[in-house]
C-alpha cells in the first residue's frame, strides 16, 4: 500500500523485495525536512533494494543530493542497494556534478521488475494481420 507523507512530497510502496519511494517538486532545504526519515534512512522498511523514483522532481539542490548520499551510505552499511531514476537531463547532470553517479547507479526508466501497472515499460504491438506491400 503506498503511503503519501506530508506535503505530498513523498509516496513509497513495496513491490516485492524493493521499496519504490517516489519524490516530486522540488527537493530543496525547504521540502528537504518534510522527506526528512527517508533521505536519513530511518523509514526504509528491510527490502534489499531502494529505488529513488525522481522522475517527478523538477529541481534538486545540495541538501537533497547530500540527503542521496546519506541514503545511499545508511543502505550501504546495510548490505542494500540503492538505485535513482531520472528522466529530467537537469536533475541527472547535478546527480553526476555530486559526484552520485559514481556511486550510485542511475537510469532513465523504472526497471520493468519495478513497476506497478508496467506503464513505464516500453510499448509492445498487439500482433495482428500484415499487410502484402
């Protein structure tokens, strides 16, 4: 069951042995205390794997990217993965000016093993009759 924290800043839900947790806005040190038992690692439940869904975040600053990197090291010590999704080219470059991307792996999509409804998956076509050219 997914759970929206305050400010509706943050959604996270368990999709077997993952917790997805879904930030949007901006992530900023005015949203930053909001989230603020997520990006400390202290409401992260037990699934071996955490993906950081920011494909709703239009703007990160310093405080989310160090808040990212304290997550990540809390999961770390834990022997747990921590995996960021981005789409936005802006929040991805300062991801990677952080210094993140060498610690952290980032992708443009939700992993298809990650997904609720498969929306993020790529388009399959319905088989049906082909046309003689």
């Amino acid at each position: 069951m997914a759970t929206w924290h305050p400010g509706e800043q943050i959604r996270r839900y368990s999709l077997g042995r993952t917790l997805v947790v879904e930030l949007s806005g901006e992530i900023d040190l005015v949203v930053a205390p909001a989230g603020a038992d997520f990006l400390q690692g202290t409401d992260l439940g037990s699934e071996p794997e955490v993906v950081a869904d920011l494909r709703k975040v239009t703007f990160i600053d310093a405080s989310g990217l160090g808040g990212l990197h304290r997550l990540y090291r809390r999961l770390r010590a834990d022997d747990r993965r921590l995996l960021i999704v981005t789409a936005d080219p802006f929040v991805r470059r300062l991801i990677d000016i952080a210094g993140l991307t060498a610690l952290i792996p980032v992708e443009e999509r939700m992993p298809a093993a990650h997904t609720c409804s498969g929306a993020d998956a790529a388009p399959q076509r319905a088989p049906g009759p082909t046309r003689a050219r």
